[in-house]
C-alpha cells in the first residue's frame, strides 16, 4: 500500500501539483518559502496509520 501512495505522491510533486494558495500546516509546509507568494508547496508526511487500520476501515 505504502509504494502506491509513494508513487502517486511522487508524480503529484513532479508536476508540482503540491501547491495550494493557502497557508500549509507546519508539518507539510515545504521549508525556505517566500512568505510574499499565495501559492504554497505542501510535502507529503509519513502516515500515522496502520496498513491494519485500513483494512479494518
């Protein structure tokens, strides 16, 4: 499950489309970003759930 999302994740920022003209929470804003832009880059971050919790959803 986690090589998918990975693969995904990575052809979303590739193509930049890890953008959104918002403030990004801490944890996935991407670090050294002009403060002066709208648009702001997000990381993906590593999940805190469990390939059992979703099987289980």
């Amino acid at each position: 499950m986690e090589q998918i999302i990975d693969k995904y994740l990575k052809e979303l920022t590739d193509v930049q489309l890890n953008k959104l003209p918002t403030k990004i929470v801490t944890e996935m804003a991407a670090p050294h970003q002009d403060e002066n832009e709208e648009w702001r880059i997000w990381n993906p971050v590593k999940s805190q759930v469990t390939d059992i919790e979703i099987e289980e959803f």
